[in-house]
C-alpha cells in the first residue's frame, strides 16, 4: 500500500520502507548473534564476505568497521607513506582524501567531468605534474564512483598506468554497479565500499568492505584490520587498525543481500522515470545521465540547476513537503583541512561549478510513484517560481 497524501514529508531517503520488508527475518538474524555470543569474529563475517566478493567478481573480499578503515587499509596495504602522493577527485565525500591524509601521506586533488561527477581521467597528468611541483612521489589514485555511477575506468586504467600508479576504487556508493561489464569492486588493485546505513547497501551502524583480486594484498589487510597480527606467527607484523565489523552488522547485511539485487533495479527504475518527468516538466534543470552499458546504483539522483536559483528552490520544495540534500556544498580542496593541499592545474573550475548546481532529491528503491510525482512537480513549480522573480 502507497501513501502519496499530498501533504506527507518525502524524506531524501526511507531506511523504514525497507526495513518494514525485511522485519522478522533481521530480527531472527541479530538473536542468533545474540546466543551464538561471537560478537566480532562470527561466521555471519566470513559467509558475507564469501557473498560480497562471489557477488562483485573479486577473490577476496574482507569486512571491516567503515569505508574510512577500508581505504585506510588499502592504502596501508599498498604501502603509501608520507612522501607519497595520491590523486583524488575534489568532488566526493571527504573519507577518499581523509584516509590518505592520516596515513601521512598527501592526497592531490583532480577535476572532475559534470556529466558524472567522477575524477576526468584528463586530469591524472597534471596531477602527477602537481604532486612533483610539491616535491612529492606519485604512487596512486583513488577514483570514486559518485552517487553509484563508475567512473571512467577505460580511461582512468591507462593514464594511471601509463604514471605507473596503483589504482584504488572507492566504491562506497557503488558496490552494485557495472560499467561496460565489469563490476564495482572488481576493478583496480584495490576496491573499498561502506555500508553506511544510507548507502545503497546499509547496515544499521558502520561497516564497509574492501575487495582484491590480489592474495598478497588480501592478507596484509587481514591483518591489518587486526592491529597488524599477522594469523601465521601470532606477532604484530606491521602497524594496524581497530579495522574489524561487528557480527551484528554482518548479520543485517546477509538479510539485506537477499533483496539487494531488486532494490538496484527499482531504484533504476526510479531514476528512469524521474528521467523521464525532469526532461519534460523541468526545462533548466539536468538531469544525471547513466552512460550507455552502465548500472548505476543510484546512491544519490543529483539534479544540475541554475546556480542563482538552486538554494533558493531547494528551500521552494522543503516548503512543500520534499527533503533534498546538496552533495557536496564545498568541494574538498575548498574545506579548512584539507585547502593547504596540492590541486592539479591549480583550479578545480568543474567542481567548484557543481558544488554550487547540484541538487540530490529524494531516492530509494521503494519510493512510491505518486512521491516521485510530487518530487518533480516540486521542483517544477519552485523552478517556475524562482525564474519569475
Ligand atoms: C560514505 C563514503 C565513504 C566513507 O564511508 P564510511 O563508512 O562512512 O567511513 C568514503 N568514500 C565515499 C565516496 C563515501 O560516500
């Protein structure tokens, strides 16, 4: 049964739709941890890792406590230290250059292309010019999958290559996706996700993953996760982390994993028909396009508008009723923290033109289309509204 009154909140996401579909069998779930007592080493964490890795097209997939630890881990795995430079879009949230930063090493922030957001593979040769200029050794990069939708790997690969850096995938908001066959968490060295509870695969506190093809790297981030005790010899063989996920979480992703498959579909078909609604009722707003041959996950559906107009509709449509979310208001070469940093080509145009159009609306595989409906014509009317004044 859908809910559309016409005066009903529309939250940007609704983690109760689902769990009301889940109900008894996640409950059932968190009592078997309960009595099995093996709160941070139950099998519930090897058996989802053999299903998140079999699922993704990885060998090796390995738990830990958040996305930020899997980078973390991934980093560490593959040796970065300070000295070291990584390159990562401007454009993301702040885990992707945060976790390169407190492993000590410099992360070099990239521009990225407004059609999807993601790291512009063009960028990579200016940001090993930027990371020399800084006196720094080039050792990789970090692309993101923003908002579900892969990067431009067939460009990305070559380029990094082509510098000899490593490849990281930070598919926190992708693990689900494909492009051109190939899946989120299959890709480059190293892949990491989080199951953030929002992320489109959430468990219900923190969690997050990291993926490889690469049996070498796989056992340093074991033990890494596990304050460097290597499972061998029982010594702390490298210096770790509090990297592990609790059987809790482990749990609630199984039950969630059944129904994952599904839920990507529908959220496809939300952003197909909100596709379809923006292209004929929203003239001036853009609206995200999935390139042909790619699933995306639709963590976010961010909308491009006019920049002079989009604080003033996001406020038009909170007024009636529809919550959305500016991902992300400032990009991280502009945050306090992170502003002494070096920027290849000294400018991210790109990103800073989207911090400020960018608008991410309601999205979750079980909105209803009547909420869908209300969401554009929200938008429309705040649009119309806002080009008269
Ligand atoms: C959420 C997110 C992370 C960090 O995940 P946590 O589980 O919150 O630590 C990293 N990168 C991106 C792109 C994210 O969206």
């Amino acid at each position: 049964m859908t809910d559309t009154a016409s005066d009903r909140p529309i939250p940007v996401t609704d983690l109760h739709a689902q769990r009301r579909r889940l109900g008894d069998g996640i409950e059932g779930a968190l009592r078997r941890v309960l009595e099995h007592g093996r709160f941070l080493a139950g099998p519930e964490i090897e058996e989802l890792e053999s299903r998140l890795a079999s699922r993704a097209g990885a060998d090796h997939a390995i738990a830990c406590a958040s996305g930020t630890d899997a980078l973390m881990m991934a980093l560490l795995a593959l040796g970065a230290r300070p000295g070291d430079s990584v390159l990562v879009p401007g454009f993301t949230f702040v885990a992707t250059a945060e976790a390169v930063a407190l492993i000590g090493a410099t992360p070099v922030f990239l521009d990225v292309r407004a059609n999807d957001f993601n790291m512009d593979p063009a960028a990579i040769a200016a940001g090993v010019a930027a990371a020399k200029e800084a006196g720094l050794r080039p050792v990789g990069v970090i692309a993101v999958d923003l908002f579900g939708h892969p990067a431009d790997y067939a460009a990305i690969e070559p380029a990094a290559e082509e510098h000899g850096l490593w490849l990281v995938c930070d598919a926190a908001q992708s693990y689900g996706a494909c492009r051109d066959g190939r899946k989120a968490g299959s890709i480059g060295a190293i892949a990491t996700t989080s199951f953030y509870p929002s992320k489109p695969l959430g468990c219900y506190g923190d969690g997050g993953a990291v993926m490889t093809g690469d049996g070498v790297l796989a056992e340093a981030m074991l033990e890494l996760r596990d304050h460097g005790r290597s499972a061998a010899t029982g010594m702390h063989a490298r210096v770790g982390l509090t990297g592990r996920i609790d059987t809790f979480q482990a749990a609630v992703l199984l039950e969630k994993l059944a129904v994952f498959d599904e839920e990507v579909e529908m959220r496809g078909r939300v952003a197909e028909r909100y596709r379809e609604m923006i292209g004929r009722d929203v003239g001036d707003a853009v609206a995200p396009a999935a390139h042909d041959g790619t699933v995306s996950t639709w963590a976010q559906y961010t909308v491009r508008l006019p920049a002079d107009r989009r604080d003033a509709v996001q406020g038009r449509m909170a007024q009636a009723g529809v919550s959305t979310a500016v991902h992300y208001r400032t990009p991280l070469h502009r945050q306090p923290a992170y502003s002494g940093y070096p920027v290849a080509g000294g400018s991210l145009p790109v990103a800073e033109a989207l911090a400020e159009t960018v608008l991410s609306l309601p999205m979750h595989a079980y909105l209803p289309e009547g909420d869908q409906e209300r969401v554009v014509a929200a938008m429309a009317a705040a649009m119309a509204e806002e080009a008269q004044r």
